[in-house]
C-alpha cells in the first residue's frame, strides 16, 4: 500500500492468523508469576464476562483524530500518572487531573491553533514494568511491585504476592474512573464559557496564574464575539471529547477485555481507547507485539535509544502492515542526552519509507534520575530540553512531531526537581506520593504546554 492512497480507517480487519490468545506461543515478558492458578483462571472468567469500558465507535473516533494529528491538523496530548493506585481512585484526584489536562489543553488550542486531542494515562494504568523481579531490602529477598493490578506496594510478603482478585479491582477502579470523568463532561465541565471550573485551589498563588488567566480571558472573549457573530450559543464549545490509554502490559487481563465487533472488521480491546507497548515490551517477536498486531485500536509503542532503524521499521511493518491513517504513533522516549544522535536516524528511516506514522514524544522516560536516598527525579530542564530537540529535530527531518506524553498530576506534588518554581531537592521530600516515576505537578505541567506553544510558534 503506498503512502498516497491510504486505505480508510474502517476497512482494516483484524488479520486471519491472529486470535486474542495467539501471543500465549510467544515470549511474554514482565508478567507476573501467580502463585495460584485456579484462582487466575476464575478471575479471568469473570473479567471476559464484565462489560467493556469503551465501545468500538469511540476507538474508531479517537484513530480518525490520531490520523489528522498525523497529518498535521491535531496535536496530541496524552498525560497522568505513572501507575494509577487503587488508593487515587478519589473524585478530588480524578476531577484535578482532568482539570489540569483540560487547560493544557485550552493553552494549546489557543496557542497552536489546532485542535487538540486528550487522552488521559488513566482509568486502566495500573500495570508497570520492573527491572527486575525481585526486590531485596534488609537481607529479605520479595517479588517487585508490578502495580496495583498484581501485588500491594507495601514491602511484606503478603503484599507483594501476585493476587489475581486484583484483576478484577483493577477494572472496577477503571469503571469508576471513567464514570466520573464522562459524568463530569457530559455535565458540562469542559465547558469553554466556564474554564473557571478547572482552577484548582492553590492557582491563585502560582507564578503562572497571571499568563494563564489572561489566555483564559483572551478566550472568553473569543467565545463571546463568536457567539454575538452566529447569535446563539456554540453547542460544540460545552463538551470536550476525552479518550483513555494504559500500557497494555499484563496480556491475561487484555485478553480478557479483547472483544469481537463484527460491524466494525474484527476485534477491539475494550479495556481503553489507546493501548500502548512500553519499551521493555517491544520485541519484535514478543507476545506484545504479537498481541497488538491484531486489534484493531489505534496503537502506540514507546521508542527507546536502543532502538536500530532496521527494527524499527520491522515493527512498523508488523505494527501498521496497512499504513492505516490513525493506527500507529511511535512515543520516542530517549533522554535529553541522546536525543540528538539517536532520534535523526529513526526519522530518516520512517520518511524513506513513505509512511505516515503519528510522532509523539515522552521527556520524561530517558530523563530519570536516583538523588541522595535514592529518590527518583527528573530536572524540568531536562525534560524541556528534550522536547524542544524534539521540534528541531523533526523540522530538520522533514517529519512532524504531532504529540507530546507526559507523567503528570493536577496535585500539588514535588517529585520532579526545577520548573518556575525551581523545586529543589530538598523540596522532594515535601510532597513526594508517586509510588514508581516522578510526576510534572500542576504547575509544570502547565509551564510545557506554554513552553510548546512557544516552540511551535518560532
Ligand atoms: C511508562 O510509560 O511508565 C514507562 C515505563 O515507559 P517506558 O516503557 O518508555 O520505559
Ligand atoms: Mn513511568
């Protein structure tokens, strides 16, 4: 398939060689080892009957919104937490992380002049990869924390056994989740006349609030001048569509939310709109990439600087063997160190070929780092200077980047180190809560999607 005549974003079906299970013939790394096995199996049972959390037709919506951010018309904003916890499952946490990525997003709109599409890193993102599988502390020997889906946090056996219940936890947390958030749309929460809805209490005192506010005036009176110009209400500016995503990582529970659509050409994962492969997971003959290859989702993996042109382009092949608009965003995440010898080669390779992929980045993967006490951070510069390389980068090349994704919280925490209030480290031990990778805080966050908009308007 050329790069000029796509196929539409409907007309490709699930492969034949492929079924939901098919990935059990192959590797399958990072997954946890359950100690009970009937148990496993009663839990899956029970998942494969539950209903699905999203429907074929809004994954079908988000892949036509990834295809333009593609082509240039979108940009992505795709954020949250590192690992979601069963403990966060609270309206004031999910309400504030919506909050912050909706003026994200308001900042990009306004400043990038396109529209934006939201996809939260939560409602499902409750699995995590681990160096290693075990954790020792104090001469005892216990199994990693694989995230609130597999085992507890806490450091005692008991903990730390994989607990197949937790399967079922996990969807129910993610229903809630995705309750609310919709709720909360469809209530009228997103609505532009009223971005005072998404302030968050402690704003007021941010060196930010002045520039924020004056965007979120300057918008008003947009609205407003719009609305006087047609003479009724813009129906379309009260609601936000909003879309879901986790790495898809513990394939027993993915399985179970693969689902046969048969209007819509094959099998989805109802689990989340937008499912990605994370970098420990990506080989190329791996029981993830396996899995993906057969849903029908629009899909992302996570790029590391390990990775060689040549594979990556097998995985492309493997990935999006259609050049199907929307299907495939390639998440490159290699540390603001390395980004400019590593990423050019890449981009070459995907422009030589013809296709169309999504480009996103992710500043904050390579950019991690162990302070005294072995606290884990990441410097606001680092992660800024990554993501502008990342604008010059693919100008240079000829390819767009069409996305950012980012570990963020509407919280007022103090995991990553520098920002317009320079945390420092000895503010780390303020507000540290994430249980894995150090989250941007509200206002950082907020400070990249300015910084963005300043990017892309040189
Ligand atoms: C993550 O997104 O939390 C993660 C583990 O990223 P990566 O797979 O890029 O290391
Ligand atoms: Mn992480």
């Amino acid at each position: 398939m050329t790069a000029s005549a796509p196929p539409p974003v409907t007309a490709v079906r699930s492969p034949e060689n492929w079924r939901p299970d098919s990935w059990r013939a192959h590797a399958a790394a990072q997954q946890p080892s359950y100690p009970d096995r009937a148990a496993l199996e009663e839990a899956l049972a029970t998942l494969a009957q539950l209903p699905p959390l999203v429907t074929s037709w809004e994954i079908m919506a988000l892949k036509q919104q990834l295809a333009d951010a593609a082509a240039g018309r979108r940009f992505l904003l795709q954020g949250g937490d590192c690992a979601e916890s069963f403990g966060d499952c609270r309206s004031d946490r999910v309400a504030d992380r919506l909050k912050i990525l909706l003026q994200m997003s308001l900042v990009l709109v306004h400043g990038l002049e396109i529209p934006v599409v939201r996809v939260g890193r939560f409602a499902g993102q409750y699995a995590k990869p681990r160096s290693t599988d075990t954790e020792t502390r104090d001469g005892q020997t216990l199994p990693s924390y694989r995230g609130d889906i597999v085992n507890g946090v806490a450091f005692d056996a008991a903990a730390r056994q994989p607990d197949p219940r937790r399967l079922i936890q996990a969807h129910s947390r993610s229903a809630l989740t995705l309750n609310f958030v919709r709720a909360l749309i469809d209530g009228g929460f997103a609505d532009l006349h009223h971005p005072e809805y998404w302030d968050l209490a402690w704003v007021q005192h941010s060196p930010l609030a002045d520039e924020y506010h004056r965007l979120v005036e300057s918008i008003g009176q947009s609205v407003r001048f719009m609305e006087t110009l047609v003479g009724k209400q813009i129906g379309a500016l009260n609601r936000a569509e909003f879309y879901i995503s986790h790495e898809a990582l513990l394939l027993d529970y993915e399985q179970a939310l693969t689902r046969e659509v048969p209007r819509q050409w094959g099998w989805f994962n109802l689990a989340t709109h937008f499912p990605w492969i994370g970098m420990r997971t990506a080989d190329l003959d791996g029981a993830h990439v396996e899995y993906f290859r057969g849903i029908r989702n629009p899909v992302a993996v996570k790029i590391g600087p390990s990775v060689t042109p040549d594979q990556l382009m097998r995985l492309v092949e493997r990935l999006d063997p259609d050049n199907e608009p929307g299907r495939l965003t390639l998440i490159h995440r290699m540390g603001a160190a390395a980004i400019a010898d590593k990423l050019p080669p890449l981009l070459r390779a995907v422009r030589a070929s013809g296709r169309t992929v999504l480009w996103s980045c992710d500043p904050m993967h390579g950019n991690t780092e162990s302070v005294a006490g072995g606290i884990k951070t990441r410097r606001f510069d680092n992660i800024r200077a990554e993501l502008e390389r990342a604008f010059d980068l693919h100008a240079e090349a000829g390819t767009r980047l069409g996305g950012v994704h980012l570990e963020m919280t509407g919280d007022n925490v103090t995991e990553c180190m520098g920002g317009a209030r320079d945390l420092s480290e000895a503010d780390l031990q303020r507000a540290y809560r994430s249980t894995v990778d150090p989250r941007l805080n509200y206002e950082q966050s907020l400070e990249l999607a300015m910084l963005i908009v300043r990017k892309r308007r040189q």
